[in-house]
C-alpha cells in the first residue's frame, strides 16, 4: 500500500496542495464545506501527517519523556501512572526510558532526547549518577526537565520529592520505639539524593536517641542481586547482629526477607524490618512489612503537572523549586514487639 | 543558546556544506584529515544531526516501540529487560508505551506509530483487545510486528509465548493431585489469547479427572482492583465455595489472597491456589504461591531478536509463526497438602 500524502489527497479532491494542508490544520481561510471534504477523504484513505516534516514546522512533538531507572519496582510504575493520566489529558504521548540504573545508558539517553525528539522530560536518575553534565547539555538545548523522586540538587528546576529526611527519621524512630538499639541501614548510594537524605534522616534519629551510629550496618545496592545478599548476608551473621534493618529502597527489604530465611533468624522476633516501599503485596508477605509508603502517584502526577504547565506557556521557566509530598507509615508485623 | 547545524560547522571550517554533511556521515570521497577535522568540531560544539530531516532521509529511525499493557506486573518488566539487551546491542533506542489495558488508548498508540516514527514493534496487546483493525492498519504501513504473551492470532507475523494450554493444563492438574475437586478459574478474559489457551488447558485437566467445569467458579479481571475483589468474595463465599483456585493472572492471585484474608479462609488448608506469575515475592507470601513462572526475559529476548533479523535484512518479511518457550511449575506452601 502506498503512504497517502497530501497530493494525493488534493488530486483526488481537485483542490490546491496547499488548501487541503491549510484545511487539515483547521485554518482561517478555508471554509468549512471544503474542510469536511477534506477530513471526510482524509479519514477514509488512513491519511496520516508525516510527523517530522510536521514536527519540523512546529517544533512541537506532542511528546515527552519519562526518564527512570527501572520498572520492576512498584513505585516507578505507580509514578508512571500519574505521569501518563496527566498527559493523556493534555493529548501528549509518554515515552519511557529505562536507565536500568546505568550512567552511560542514562547519558546515551539524554544525548538522543537533545535533538528534539520530546517537548520535555520528567526523569529520576539512576543509581550511578554522579555528575551532571548530560543534564546541563539537556537543558542548553531549551528542553524542560522535572525532577520526581531521585533528583539532582544542583540543577536549576522543580524537583517533585516525598519527605525523605523526615520519613527516614519517623521510620527510624518507629524501630527505636519497638525495641531496636543496633539498626543497619540498606540503601541506595549516598551521592544520590535520596540515599543522602534517607542516610541523614537515619542518622539523626539514632543520634537524638543517643545511639551509635555503626559504618559496619551499612549496605549499599551494588545493582547485583546476587551480591546485594551476600552483602546484606555478611551482615545479619557478623558478629554483632543488628536488631533492626531500616531498608531505604524495597528491592532490599526483599533482600533482607531471604537472607534471613536462608540464616534462620526470624522476623521481628530476631529482627525488625522496616521499608521505603509501594510493594502490593507488603501486607501478604510473612510477615507482613512495615512500610514508610511514597504517594507514588501524586508525584508522577504533580510533576507532569508542573512540565505541562511550562509547555502550555511558551518559555515560560520553571522555577527552581523543590515540592515535597509526605509519606505514610504504615506498622504492620515486620516490627512488632 | 543557538542549536549549531551543518551551516555553522562548514562556515567555521570554510568548507562546503555538503562537504561537512559527507564527512559526518564518513563518506568515502572525502579525506581522513577532513573528517577528522569536521568531527572534532561537531564533538566540541556539541553538534546534533536533526532527527527529523535525518530521518526522513534514511527511513530509519533505529528505534523501536514496545507496546505492553501495564508494567506492575513483572512479567512484562522482564520481558522488556530481555528486549532492551538485544537492542543495546544492535544500537537501537526503545521506546515503551503503556494501554493500561485500554482499547482506545491502544488504537491511538499504534495510530501514532503509523507515521513512522519507529522502524519496528513489539506487542502484547490489552484486555480490552478484540479487533484488529488497528494491528492492520500498522502493518500496512510496512512496520513490522512481533507478538509476544498477548498475541493476536488472526495476524500474519510471529507469536512467542510460553506454553500457556500446556501450564494451565499441568498447574490444574496439580490443584487435582493436592486433593482438590472444585477448581476455580480466575483470567482475563477469553477473548485474549492467554485467557482462551489458559482457560482451554485448565477446562481439559478437569475433563481428563472428570470433575465439571463449573461457570460460577470462573471470574474475569474488569481492569478494576475492587471490583476483582468483590467478584473473587462472591465466589470465595457463595454456596460451594471451591477447595482450589486457579489464576491465570498475577493479579488475581494477589486479590485472592486478599479476599482470603478478609473471609477467614485459609490458604492451604481451606483452599489451594496456584498462579501464573514471575512475582519476585512469591516465595515470601504467607503462604509461599505456588506459581507457573514463564520465562518471561527470554520470551522478551526472542521476540526482539527475530524483529531485528527483519530489521537487519531491508524488506525481509517475518514468518507467520508460533515460538512457544516452556514454563516451570514451583510447588510451594499454597497448594501444600
């Protein structure tokens, strides 16, 4: 089958190229019998517009991207939900890009999106990222950026957050109240933002209560399953066993749950476990987790909010500013006394 | 800052336009010194080739679009990560886009898509799916498709899929051997060619032990999370409630989990269940879900490498075919005896 383009359409309907273009971009000058004629065949013969040679003229894609490090994790996908509801709204698509929690995927990534192929982008970097020089390039380029989740604090623009200090400090505090004295925390690097602010959240609970803070309960995802257990393994039977393991990223609650059921110790009798997570499935483990639970969608949602208001505004900048949505703590038996 | 474009790189250079474009695309009338000196100056001015103009030159975008319906499941987060591997490796961008088991949102993805914006696509298509007009329309277009898990029968192209009458035949008849007589069938629905093969496997397990197949045992996902919880209560709560369920989806086994411990039932010991499901937390649910785990990475993987071998070979047609890659059944505590 042949592309149906605009000539044919005009030949076929005995009108000028440019009155059926000017037709199907609704314009001024033409009347609206012609513009039924031409929408009528259009619709018929599946004509669609070449989107570059239209892009091109418009400079608008219709599109933006969603930049996160992965899928497999309940909150990314809750985020993406209210991402996408927002711009079906607006009649934009969603691209989505996975980082996979790799720099140079991330970098590679950003590099293509700077040729204009999205109106904007909404992005969480990843586990690696530790500089910001491709975002620096995105930006140049005049293509908005909003931050959700996992931010870079040193770029100008909105970064969109739960309260990751305070939640990290209620949910250390929480297991200080159950019982616990020695707490190993487990978590994503503290070069990202949230591993950083989840670390100084922790800390500044044990420190109020007067407690050590111990650089030997500290794991950090190494992005390997296999040798995130070994790690979180070499733990939970070093000498001195941690009564408590505040996990800052759900893929390490899960960690913990089969190091201890490889070991033999048993939670929360020998162990509290609580655990940044949306895991749907939190209340039906055994036992079922203590979670500190991020309003995953309000924040994809409010992000998106904030790209889109820029994009409606021609130029207009988005302000440097950073919007938190608190979290829930929710006790179940994970830490129970 | 102003985007540097061929102009600006052959004026600084003083050389001819054309000369610049040949040089960046390395080709073979022009000196090695030239492109070197051409290529040094695009890296250091940040230069981009346009997308669009590019593009419509060499019809090829090398990118290519996923099309899943959700990705809170985990099977498809795998599956994407088997065809993100083989399309790093072929140098290929992909692009994910979500139906949320939409109809409508399906057809203006693949409309979208029409335009060529990507050079192939992988898909698994929605709940909502029963026509096919949309998936033609694509392929009239000349973009190639492969199905993998929800695939669209009628469709002249490859299919890969786990052995889904196969499993649901097996994981019946394991409900069967733990002692069970009244089985419940909890799926998409049948329409979907996962809902028909699951439903035709666990159907003919039944007849082979000469147990009825009972309409009022079989539920269908309405795409709405409570509406699946009251529809799993009525059957988990009607006259002869069934001693095994079996479900053809993740999430239905979540939800009746969760009826199960809204009603008091007990899992084993009231009721049996076993699912369909790549769920990372299955061995640590209360009871640990006996699943049929498919292999799901290595399903993403072949679909993506036999639309690259298309891709490859310019005009090269996709055989109409079934790939089916085996599952395995892992016993655990819920349909424990």
């Amino acid at each position: 089958m042949t592309t149906v383009n605009l000539k044919h359409l005009a030949k076929e309907l005995g009108l000028a190229v440019s009155t059926v273009s000017r037709a199907l971009r609704d314009s001024y000058d033409i009347g609206d019998d012609t513009k039924k004629k031409v929408m009528a065949l259009a619709h018929k013969l599946n004509y669609e517009p070449n989107p570059y040679a239209s892009s091109l003229r418009k400079h608008k894609s219709k599109t933006i991207a969603v930049i996160v490090p992965e899928i497999a994790n309940n909150f990314f996908s809750l985020a993406i939900n209210g991402i996408e509801d927002v711009a079906q709204e607006k009649g934009y698509h969603v691209l989505i890009y996975l980082t996979h929690e790799n720099y140079a995927k991330e970098q590679s990534i950003t590099r293509y999106l700077q040729s204009g192929r999205v109106d904007g982008v909404l992005m969480s970097v990843s586990n690696e990222t530790n500089d910001i020089q491709h975002i620096h390039a995105l930006k140049q380029k005049n293509i908005p950026i909003v931050f959700f989740d996992r931010v870079c604090d040193n770029v100008d623009t909105t970064k969109v957050t739960t309260d990751d200090f305070e939640s990290a400090f209620k949910g250390t505090e929480h297991l200080i109240e159950q019982g616990c004295k020695n707490i190993a925390f487990f978590s994503v690097p503290s070069f990202v933002s949230i591993g950083n602010k989840r670390m100084l959240g922790y800390e500044e609970a044990l420190k109020m209560h007067k407690l050590k803070v111990n650089p030997n309960y500290v794991v950090y995802d190494t992005n390997n399953a296999e040798e995130n257990l070994k790690q979180v393994k070499r733990v939970l039977s070093g000498k001195k066993r941690p009564d408590g393991v505040f996990a800052s990223v759900e893929k390490l609650a899960i960690t913990t749950y089969h190091a201890c059921n490889e070991l033999g110790i048993q939670i929360p009798k020998d162990i509290k476990v609580i655990s940044f997570s949306n895991l749907n499935t939190a209340s039906l483990l055994n036992p079922s987790l203590t979670t500190i639970t991020q309003p995953a969608y309000d924040i994809g949602k409010r992000a998106a909010t904030i790209l889109f208001r820029s994009l409606d505004k021609k130029n207009a900048t988005i302000m440097n500013e950073k919007v938190t949505i608190a979290a829930t703590l929710i006790p179940r038996d994970s830490t129970r006394q």
